[in-house]
C-alpha cells in the first residue's frame, strides 16, 4: 500500500569519479523500483560512446544561458570550465506522476536543491578509500592531464561538503551502495512526516 503519491526528489552526489554514474545505473536494474532519471543539459563535449539526450542534453553556452535566464533549471553550476544544469519542467512532471526522481549531480546543484526543496533527499557518495577515487579519474582516459588534477582538487573541496547532505553511502562495491540507497528511499516514504496526511485521508474514508 502506498501512502503518499507524490514521488522522492532524491539527489545523488559526491566527487566527480566516486562512481555516481554506475551506482545510478545499477539501482535502475533493481526490479520493484519506479525510478526516473533527470537527464542534465551541459555544454562539456560529449565523450566517445554518450548520447545526446540519454547521458546529457549537449548544447552550445549560448543556449545554456538564454535557458538559465529564462529560469528553466532547478540549479545549475559551472564544472572545470562547463555548465551543467537539471531541467525544471521534467523534474515536476515525473514527481507529479509519482515516480522518484535521481539528480545525479555535483555538490555545488546539490546544496541549490537543498535550499529549493525542502523535502528532497539529498545522498553522498563517497569512495572506501580517496586512492580509489584519483585513480578512477586516471583510468577513465577521456581527460588530459590537467583536466584531471583540477577535478582532483575540486573532490578535495567537495568532501568538506558532505556534512550539509542526510545520508552518507560508501561506495566500496556497486550492488551495495545501490541496495543502502534503495532501503533510504524505502524509508523516507514511510516517514511520518511524508505519509501522515494521506494515511489519515484513508483511515477517515474505512
Ligand atoms: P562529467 O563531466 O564527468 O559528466 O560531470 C562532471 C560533474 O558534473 C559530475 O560530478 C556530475 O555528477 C555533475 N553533473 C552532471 N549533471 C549535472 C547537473 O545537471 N547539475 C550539476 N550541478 N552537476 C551535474
């Protein structure tokens, strides 16, 4: 029984090569889940194997800045030289019909939604061990040299900021952080504070 239609705004996030994108992907292979994922619009280069309009809406930053003056993001930030940002419509649409919505997104979006929407369920993503994460970044060879040590360094600066998240999940095998991430979702569902209302409209109606 479901008491609350309204779907989860659940916001993943924590350092670019923590691993977000797999763990993302394997929660969606989980059966029973009703998961919709929010695909970003940024101006970085697309990467060999991405596709315009499943990994990224790839757009020039002309078009990222007349949609970001129009207000049709729900946040957006600027990334080692590029924009990357949530549109608003989707988002509202997909939690409207129910389904919980995955923001997979950096730190700086992350805080933008937890100022936004308050009941959003904002989760970070850590590595077992810092190594794993710098040596993730190396082993994806589509960045240069520099690209990788100016991520390197704003992973730095974004572990500082997982005190401002509710949940921390340890990324130390995929089907683990997935299965920790699927029993937060659970559980904020069946908080008082989310489910009360409806409950109360469906003992009244008995
Ligand atoms: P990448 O270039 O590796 O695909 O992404 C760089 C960083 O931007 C990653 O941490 C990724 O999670 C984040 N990112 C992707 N889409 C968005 C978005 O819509 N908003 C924000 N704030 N960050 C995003």
């Amino acid at each position: 029984m479901k008491l609350n239609e309204r779907g989860l705004l659940v916001v993943l996030s924590g350092p670019s090569g923590v691993g977000k994108g797999t763990v993302r992907k394997a929660l969606f292979d989980m059966p029973d889940q009703n998961l919709k994922y929010s695909v970003s619009m940024t101006t970085r280069k697309k990467r060999p194997g991405e596709v315009d309009g499943k990994d990224y809406y790839f757009v020039s930053r002309e078009e990222f800045e007349k949609r970001l003056e129009e207000g049709k993001f729900l946040e957006h930030a600027e990334f080692v030289g590029n924009y990357y940002g949530t549109p608003l419509d989707k988002v509202e649409d997909d939690l409207q019909a129910g389904n919980e919505v995955i923001l997979e997104i950096e730190v700086e979006g992350a805080l933008q939604v937890r100022n936004k929407v308050k009941d959003a369920v904002l989760i970070f993503l850590v590595p077992p061990k810092r190594e794993a994460l710098y040596q993730r970044l190396r082993s994806r060879g589509t960045e240069s040299e520099e690209v990788i040590q100016e991520r390197i360094k704003k992973a730095d600066r974004e572990f500082k900021l997982a005190y401002k998240y509710d949940y921390i999940v340890v990324n130390d095998e995929v089907a683990n952080a997935a299965d920790r991430i699927m029993a937060i979702i659970r559980a904020e569902h069946a908080k008082t504070e989310r489910s009360i209302h409806n409950y109360l409209k469906l003992i009244e109606e008995d």
